[in-house]
C-alpha cells in the first residue's frame, strides 16, 4: 500500500473525508488548520493511502512545526486537545504510521507527535509522553435530565445566585465580545503563571470559523466577570478557552455560561459538549468538568522517537513563574505569549 501526502487546506476531499468520518472533529476542520497556520506559520499536510485520482478513505493530518528553540517536528495537532487519525482500520494506521517513520529518519524531523482520543489504535513504535482526561457531555437527554445531572451546591445554586444577582449574558462572534474575553483571559493566565495565547489567536479563530464560533460572556454591573469560548463542528460543540475575574466567583458567572451554552446546543439539536482535556493535577478543574455532569475518559499523547523523561509543559506555571508575573502589565504578559507559544505547539 502506497501513501500519499495531500494539502488539508486546498485537496477539496478533505471536506469530504470530514463530513463522513465518525471521529472528524473540530480540530481536522480547515477553520483550525488555516488559523494554526496563518497565527503560528505551521504548514499543515496530511497523509493518506488513497491515489490522487480516487475519493479520501482515510487521512492523518500534522503540522509541520520549524523552531531554532524547540525543534523541527511534525504534530497532530498543535494546540489541539486530540486529533484522531481518520481511517478505517488498523492496516490503515500502521502503513500511513510506517511511512511517517521513513520521513521522519530522512528530514531529521526531532519527533512525531500525535494526540489519540480513541485509545484502541495506537501506532507501532510510539511510546506514550503525555496523559490527560477528557470530558464530554451527552447532549441526547432532554433539558430537565442535564440539569438535574448538576451538581446542586457548586453549579445548580450558583446558577441560581447568578439569576438572583441579575449577571447578564451575552453571546457572539464579534471583536468587541473577544476584547472582553481576551482581558478576562489574561487574569486567568496570569493567576496561573502562564502567557496567554496571542490575540492575533483569536482573531484568527473568529476569521476562520465564521458563525461557528461563539463567545460568551457574563458580566455583573456591566462589568464582564467571566467568558468562555466554543467551536461547533457538526452536531458537536467544544469549549476550548475561558477566563474569569476571581473577585467575582462567588457570583456564579462561569457556572452561568456553561448552562446557557447547553440549551443553546439543546435548541441546536447538537448531540454532544465536549469540555476538553484536563492535566491529572488540575483537580479543581476536573471536579468542575465532574460536576456539569460530563463524562470522563483518558486522553494519551504518544511519541516517536519514544521520549525519556518529562516534556516541558507551560499548561500550569511554577510558583515563581506566577510570582513573577504578578508583576508584569497586561501588555508585557500577552506579548510574552505571542514569542512563547510558537515555539512549544
């Protein structure tokens, strides 16, 4: 079997592989794959078993990631929480998989990364670097079931609060709803001792995706206390990123979004919220993700070579990374990200 690479962002049939395959996701999607490119300068490529001539059966999808810090690398996905090789059978992944090995000892590429939702095809010679969990909300109960699968004290009553307080909601894809998002962002990174990603990000994000991209944003006294972000693709829809103001946690901003976010998809007639992967450690984070009622599952990231040792990660900040920049102005920390982050998709 021969494999073949093709261009994501102009082989029309990759659209067409998208719309039929079960394990497509927001992260296969153009939208995704032409923001990495145009905000990171990764050049996406996919690699398939199927002849120039013939319909897509199957595809695995990459960036192609150059870095003097980090190296040169090919990565399915950067900054994607998974991205499942779409193909048919495990024949399938182990030739497209083999093939990836031959290019990788011919370019020098330092490593092959892929980031595996489904967990039962794993490609020969990859050695796990990375494990997260994931959470997915089942969107086919109807709307009384979702909310009494609330949690009552952390999520139902802090609904309610946010009701009580008159907190106000709002929802869009326009620059004045990301300006609102981004500074919310950047409180919440720098609480954790990360740079947020860079504005431009974001821009991209709303360019590409168009009508499929929602920000939402509470706020209280019409101030924004809390934001959070989502991607549709199909009858799915994924949260990606969120910031909130921790002087207004007890209001119940954050807890608000999410509810609406779920009738929303419920009166879309979408069949599942996807609440994206969490670190092992982020144990507030993960009871959170718990108790919205979603369900949890392993998420593995696997290498070739195999790696030794931990993999640098900026997902959570040190202690005197966060003291450090507690410091910083807004602009210094956002601009910190715009250098960063290409470096360590």
């Amino acid at each position: 079997m021969s494999v073949y690479e093709i261009d994501p962002l102009d082989d029309r049939r990759w659209l067409d592989l998208l719309e039929k395959h079960p394990r497509a996701s927001v992260f296969h999607t153009r939208a995704w794959l032409q923001a990495l490119n145009s905000t990171y300068g990764y050049e996406p490529v996919a690699y398939t078993t199927t002849p120039s001539n013939e319909p897509l059966a199957n595809g695995w999808v990459f960036c192609r990631v150059q870095s003097w810090l980090t190296g040169r690398r090919l990565v399915s996905l950067p900054f994607s929480d998974y991205c499942d090789p779409l193909v048919q059978n495990l024949e399938e992944l182990q030739e497209i998989s083999q093939s990836l090995l031959h290019e990788q000892m011919r370019a020098k590429w330092r490593y092959i990364e892929c980031r595996l939702a489904c967990g039962d095809w794993i490609p020969e010679r990859f050695g796990k670097c990375e494990e997260f969990c994931l959470h997915k909300i089942n969107l086919d109960s109807s709307l009384d079931d979702l909310y009494r699968h609330l949690h009552k004290s952390s999520i139902q009553r802090k609904i309610n609060r946010a009701a009580r307080e008159a907190v106000t909601y709002e929802a869009g894809c326009s620059e004045a709803l990301l300006d609102k998002f981004y500074r919310l962002l950047v409180l919440t990174r720098r609480r954790y001792g990360v740079p947020p990603q860079p504005r431009t990000w974001f821009s991209n994000l709303l360019k590409q995706f168009g009508d499929q991209i929602t920000v939402h944003v509470a706020a209280f006294n019409e101030i924004p206390i809390a934001s959070i972000i989502t991607l549709r693709f199909k009858s799915l829809l994924a949260y990606k990123y969120g910031g909130s103001d921790p002087r207004s946690f007890q209001l119940g901003g954050m807890q608000m979004l999410f509810w609406m976010v779920i009738q929303n998809a419920k009166k879309l007639r979408l069949r599942e919220f996807d609440l994206g992967r969490s670190d092992l450690d982020a144990a507030g984070l993960i009871v959170f993700k718990d108790r919205l009622g979603a369900v949890r599952s392993r998420l593995d990231y696997y290498r070739f070579p195999v790696p030794v040792g931990n993999r640098v990660s900026y997902a959570n900040g040190t202690g005197k990374r966060r003291k450090y920049l507690s410091y910083l102005p807004d602009g210094v920390i956002a601009r910190g990200g715009r250098l960063l982050y290409k470096h360590f998709g």
